[in-house]
C-alpha cells in the first residue's frame, strides 16, 4: 500500500494545530479532520482509518478516552496522542489504558512528527501482512489439520470429532469479545491442534477404565510437550504454539506444565481451556457418562477464578445454549463446521 492511500484523521479542538498537521501530513497521506472527539467518533462509525491523531486536552472528552473509544471500534488502527505532558503515570495510562503505539511531545518538529507517523504506519502494515500469513497459513495447513486430526481420532473414540468441537465452542467465544480477526484465526487453529500431542499417550493409558495412578496423570500431561515437539519445526506456528502449550494452565496458577496464572495465560489458551473442558464434561469416557449442558457448565462454574478467566465464563455462559443449537444443527445437517 504507498503512502497516499492510508487514511488518517487527525483530532484538534484548537484549529491552528489542527490545520499544522493537517498541512503536514497531506502531502503523503489522505487526511481527515475533526475539531472535536465526539465529530471524529461519528466520523468513524462511518469510514474507517489506518491512523488516528489525537491531541491529549480537549473539552467533552480527553485524548485518552477518545482514543480508548476508538480502540473499542477499531482495535487495529494505530492511534497516537500529541501531548504537552511528559508525566510518566499519565503516559502509561495512554498506552495501558487506550492502547496508544506512540504519543508525540509537545512542542513537535514536522519532520519529527511525519517521521513518527511512517513508522507508525509501517508497524501498521506490517500487522496487516501478518494477518494475511495467518489467513494463508490455515488454508495452506487445512489438509495437513484434516490428516492429524483423522489420525487423533483414529487412535481413540473419545477423541473423535473433539478437536472440531472445541475450535468451534472456542470460535463462537471469540465472535463475543474484542478480538481482531488475526487474534480469531490464530486462536481457532490453536484449537484445532491444541491436543495433537494425543498421539504420543499410550493408549492404555487413554483407554483405562479406572482411577489413573499419579504416574498415568503425568503422562497425559506430557501431551501438551508432544503437541510443541509435533509442531515446532513449523516456524510460521509460533504464536499458535505459544496458545497451545499454555492451555492447561489454571487461572490461580495452579495448572500445568508452568503454573503462570491470571493475564499472563494467553487468552487464547484461556479461551480453549473452557472449551475444552466443557467438550470434555458432555463427551462420553470410558468411565462415565457425558454430562448434559447444564450439568456441565454447573462443574464449570465451581471453578470460577480458580481454573477459568471469570469474564471469559460469562461470555461462554452467554452463548453456549445458542453454540450448541447451531453445532447440532450443522452435524445434522452438512456435517462438522471446522
């Protein structure tokens, strides 16, 4: 994409600065402005930019809160902060709180700020050819997907069909939060292959009828290690690696294999840690029965804060009456989704 095609809309209540940035920025780029936040929101609800611009003390709402705003709409978009304020607590509100890539200190050279805002936009681009890696990742890796998950399911009737059934329990998660569709791509891949370590348990093991000694547990365990082994030498997995081998981590800390808890679990492994325990509950074991929904989500929900991201339950508890409506309706109908 060449310069003159990203969009940028700058947002200054005073209009000398405005038109200042304005004459700065329009010879490389398309620029929009407004001169105030609650304009530039109703602006964005009606095209989208690559950029957005904002000074930091406006009336109405501040810098910060409008750009948090436009992180809400547009997580993507590369949003900056001119400021006059060099307060460090102030600047890592900024960052934390809006999610802005960089803030611009007052007062600024043109040069300075143009020089800014291309490696702004490179970053930019860069995130939007990595989206387009991952989307040609899962289409060039759908057969190879297939051929491992044949093999899983051959290997042990409890794990046929489960890794669909997750990624799609995972997917319908992810459709209600504020993920980017990379993060979405990334995550339902993840989910696909986040047992493929599987085939490296023993099968007695995976077919015992009663209570597993310690031992037994801590080979299960070693799948999420077979599942990295089976796919590191595939560089353009890293960050599905990096969800899968932290899926069975607990929300406490007290999961396995590294017993890192809360945030610092990606949230795509907090998001399949659900899914599949809730696959797991309603699924038929050698040993008992499936749980029904319910029954299923009730066993879940005991274990709120300690094994499950609490916001991320309610989504789940939100949509999953209608999840499984919809995955009965597609296995009956055209077969599994995913």
């Amino acid at each position: 994409m060449s310069e003159k095609k990203y969009k940028i809309l700058i947002v200054d209540d005073e209009q000398d600065n405005l038109q200042l940035l304005y004459r700065t920025l329009r010879r490389n780029y398309e620029v929009k402005m407004a001169n105030n936040p609650l304009k530039a929101l109703d602006m964005l609800r009606e095209e989208e930019v690559h950029c957005i611009l904002s000074d930091h003390k406006m009336p109405d709402m501040d810098g910060v809160e409008f750009l948090k705003r436009t992180a809400d709409m547009y997580p993507d978009t590369i949003r900056l902060l001119v400021t006059a304020y060099s307060d460090v607590d102030i600047l890592m509100n900024a960052i934390n709180y809006a999610k802005i890539y960089r803030y611009i200190k007052k007062p600024f050279s043109p040069d300075d700020l143009l020089h800014t805002v291309q490696m702004s936009l490179e970053y930019f681009q860069l995130k939007e050819d990595n989206k387009r890696l991952i989307y040609d990742l899962k289409d060039l890796f759908s057969g190879t997907i297939n051929a491992i998950m044949d093999a899983l399911d051959s290997k042990d009737a409890y794990t046929l069909g489960r890794s669909r059934r997750v990624a799609f329990f995972a997917s319908k998660i992810i459709s209600a939060m504020n993920l980017s569709k990379t993060e979405k791509a990334l995550i339902e891949l993840a989910a696909l292959l986040h047992d493929i370590g599987m085939i490296g348990v023993q099968e007695d093991i995976l077919h015992k009828t009663g209570t597993l000694s310690e031992q037994e547990k801590n080979e299960i365990r070693k799948h999420v290690f077979y599942s990295v082994k089976i796919l590191e030498d595939i560089k353009q997995l890293d960050k599905v690696i990096n969800i899968i081998k932290y899926h069975h981590e607990f929300y406490n800390g007290k999961g396995y294999p590294y017993g890192i808890s809360g945030d610092d679990i990606p949230v795509g492994s907090r998001i399949i840690a659900i899914a599949d325990a809730y696959d797991s509950l309603v699924s038929f074991r050698p040993y008992r029965d499936g749980l029904t929904p319910e029954d299923a989500i009730k066993r879940i929900e005991e274990k709120r804060g300690e094994q499950f991201d609490p916001q991320i339950l309610d989504i789940f508890e939100s949509i999953v009456k209608d999840a499984n409506i919809e995955w009965n309706k597609l296995r009956e109908g055209i077969g599994e989704p995913i």
